[in-house]
C-alpha cells in the first residue's frame, strides 16, 4: 500500500473520529429539531474561522518544509492530509453541511440569511483565489514556481478566505438576531 494512500485513509479516519465525538457529545440533550438547528447553527459560526486557521497552519507547515529530490513518506502524508481536509472543507462550503443529521435539521440550519451568506463568502473565496492566482503568475516570472505550490497557494486562499468569510457573517447573523 502506498504511503499516499495511507495519508488519504488517516485523514478519513480522523474525519470519522471527529464526527464520531461530535454525535456522542451531544446526543444526550433532548432538543426539539428548531433547538438543534439553532444549536448547529451557532456552533457552525463558532467552528468555521478556526477552520480556516486550521487549514492555514497545515498550509504553512507544507511550505516550511525544504525541497527535497525524492519526496519523502512524510511529504506524502501531509499532501494526502491536505487533499483530504480541502475537499471536505469545500463540500461544507458547497453544501449544507451537517451530514450526519437529519435532513430535516439541514433544511432548518440551510435559510436563506445563511445561503446569502454562504455565496457571499464563496464568491469572495474565489476572488482570492485568482488573486492568489495572478500573484503566483507574477511570482513565475521572477522564480521557478511548481504546479502543485502553484495549487496549494490558490486553494489555500481562495478556501480559507470563504471560511473566514462565512463564520464571521453567520456570527453577525446570529448576533443581529
């Protein structure tokens, strides 16, 4: 098995552990399906910056890391993390999140206020992704850049971005409200 596949099912796995404690905490309090979608809500606005600075710390351990030949097993782990962590990261975004609770809890989480929100960050998401884009074109010209730090750069800002984005205009929601 290679160690990039191991990566990419470690970082499942994690997914599912956290997921897993997530349920178990909080599946003693009997919450009418309003409550717990107030509740998700809220935790969601709390959950999404420090994502983002999750996600941002994993992006500069990868760019700390020296340039070596032959890429190490290490190297392959903490790609695989990364691949793992975007896309669930960006099918949160994409999508109502909150998988793991019924769809009737996802409709109430999903309003309209949140799906402004919601394209509103991702909009601005994309934005500093093809700045992040030009900014790596430029950089070109004056240094050898490769594909995949070229992908980690807009990725990186154009996901963190809509996170930040997203947590805070859902905490202004929620504090308007």
């Amino acid at each position: 098995m290679s160690s990039y596949l191991i990566g990419l099912l470690v970082g499942i796995g994690a997914g599912l552990l956290v997921l897993a404690v997530t349920k178990f905490r909080t599946r003693n309090r009997p919450m009418s399906v309003a409550e717990q979608a107030e509740f998700l809500s809220k935790r969601r606005a709390r959950m999404l910056p420090a994502l983002a600075a999750i996600f941002l710390a994993q992006q500069a351990s990868y760019f700390s890391t020296p340039v070596t030949a032959a890429p190490r097993p290490v190297d392959t782990v903490k790609i695989s993390a990364w691949l793992v962590l975007s896309i669930v990261l960006l099918a949160a975004l994409a999508t109502k999140g909150f998988w793991a609770h019924s769809r009737e809890v996802r409709n109430l989480i999903d309003d309209e206020n949140t799906r402004a929100n919601r394209n509103h960050a991702m909009q601005s998401g994309f934005l500093f992704a093809m700045g992040a884009g030009v900014c790596v074109y430029v950089v070109t010209m004056f240094t050898p850049v490769t594909a995949r730090e070229a992908v980690h750069v807009m990725m990186s800002a154009g996901i963190a971005t809509a996170l930040i984005q997203w947590g805070f205009l859902e905490r202004r929601a929620h504090r308007d409200a």
